[in-house]
C-alpha cells in the first residue's frame, strides 16, 4: 500500500500489452464431466472482460477436449488424422461458446479459424488478426493449426508469435509446474522459474515439446498458473509472482510480489514448498 491507503501503481497497469491466452477445453466442462459448463464459461468471460479494460489486447487459443480428443480416438484405432480434424472441429465449437459469452458482456470478439468454415468464423489471415487486436477485439483462434499432428499447444505457440504477443499465458487446474503431480504427491515441489532447456530435460507436462521448442527459438516467455483461482489471470497480466515462469536465464522477474492467498483467493498457503523455499530451508 501507499501512503495515502492506494495500492501501488503496478498492480492497477498491465505489464503487457498484448498476450495469448491458452485455455484447456476440460476447463469448459468444470464439474460436469464433459461439455460446457456455462457457470466457467460466464467467469472465464468475466476474467477476459477485465483485461480489455486493462487495454490488454487478448488473443485466446482453446483446446477441444472437454469435446473429443483426437489422441484418445487415435489410440482406439481410429485414423490420427481424421481423429485430429474432429479435435480441431471440436476447438471451434468452444471457441464460439466463449464468443457468445463475450459478446453478451459487451466485449467485441472475433473468431479466427484454421479451417475454413466462413459462415461462422472468419478465417485466419494473421494481419487481419493483429488489426482486430489493435481496434482492441478480443481474437479467438480455432481449429488449431488447420492441420493434423498438431497439438492446440502448438498453436497457441505458432498464434503468439505471428500475431507478436509478449507473453503466453498457459491457464491450468495447478497453481504451476511442479517435479510431480501435487494431487497425488505432499512433497512435490513448485518451479518458481524455469528454462525451456530444463523443461525439456526434465520431461515436465507443460506443453508438447514442439511447443515449448517454439517458445525456446523465439525466446517468447510462458506464464504457467492456476485459472481456477478468481482474478488470476488480471494478477498474472499485472505482473503477480505467480505460477511458474519458463523464460531466458535472460528475461527480468516479474517485479511484483503476489498477495497472501489468504488475502486475495490465490494460490493455498498450505502448497508444496517452491524450489527456493526448499533452498533455504537448511
């Protein structure tokens, strides 16, 4: 806080202008198990709504799995490429749910896709993409990348770089990246920060690995954190140590120290412990 009782300047402007936000289509589902959840379908909205009032330009790619997921068919026999082409089928109908969601709120929205399909969707020309980013649009990108053996992750890696986002914000159910499953395992420990190099070494389940290798070549910064938590992603945006930062040994810290969870809702002060805090535990 400030002298005068404001919090300070940091935490009310955005330290990027531009992101790419990574949603998972189990996200969608929430409790139900499969499909749309319209209760996280309205919140998800919400969160988006308060970046454009930020004058964030947000771009979002979504996965398909809360739909089909074409590695799933394709290990049940079915052909990996039309199993892939449903996947991405699958990424356009919830790309038009968080549409419509958006639009409802007042928020100018436009969806891009990898598969022509011009009734319901534009189709992805990547200047045009980054005009509606400029005019303040949110841009939702669909049907991955238009072809098979591609993962949503990949996409969302290939979009943040055409359309020249400052950062890749990776929404997930897990307040960061962790040794190992912190569902399943009390003393798994938290990655404050990581290199592409280390995530690849260590086989960490952030993104695939032409994802991450992508990010790697264009030195573009990945920001792994928990969706679940209300206001999380404006935390992240305005520069919150929060989640898990896969960057350049070169790439500067976020500068702003994150709240009390117990403060601010975020992530539980009962977590496993980071790698720092174990480093000086003695």
């Amino acid at each position: 806080m400030t002298t005068d009782g404001a919090k300070p300047e940091s935490q009310h402007q955005p330290m990027y202008r531009r992101i790419l936000l990574k949603l998972s289509g189990e996200a969608f589902q929430g409790t139900k198990g499969y499909g749309i959840d319209s209760t996280v379908l309205k919140a998800i909205a919400a969160e988006v709504e308060d970046l454009v009032t930020l004058g964030v330009e947000v771009a979002i790619v979504i996965g398909g799995g809360n739909i089909f997921r074409g590695l799933s068919a394709a290990a049940s026999g079915m052909d990996r490429a039309s199993a892939d082409y449903m996947g991405m089928l699958a990424t356009v109908m919830n790309s038009l749910a968080l549409q419509d969601s958006l639009e409802q709120r007042g928020v100018y929205t436009r969806v891009l896709s990898a598969i022509e399909m011009k009734e319901i969707a534009e189709p992805y020309i990547r200047r045009r993409a980054t005009r509606h980013l400029e005019k303040g649009r949110v841009v939702i990108f669909a049907a991955g990348t238009g072809n098979p053996y591609f993962t949503t992750d990949t996409a969302a890696a290939l979009r943040a770089m055409e359309v020249q986002a400052e950062v890749l914000l990776k929404a997930t159910k897990v307040d960061g990246v962790y040794d190992k499953d912190p569902v399943k395992h009390d003393d798994a420990v938290k990655f404050s920060r990581l290199t592409y190099l280390e995530v690849l070494r260590k086989n960490l389940a952030i993104m695939d690995g032409t994802a991450i290798s992508l990010c790697r070549e264009n030195k573009l910064p990945i920001i792994v954190f928990n969706m679940m938590s209300r206001n999380n992603i404006r935390r992240v945006v305005c520069g919150e140590r929060i989640g898990t930062l896969v960057a350049p040994d070169d790439h500067p810290r976020r500068a702003v120290a994150s709240v009390k969870d117990s403060a601010a809702g975020g992530e539980s002060a009962a977590s496993p412990r980071t790698e720092e805090e174990l480093s000086h535990a003695g």
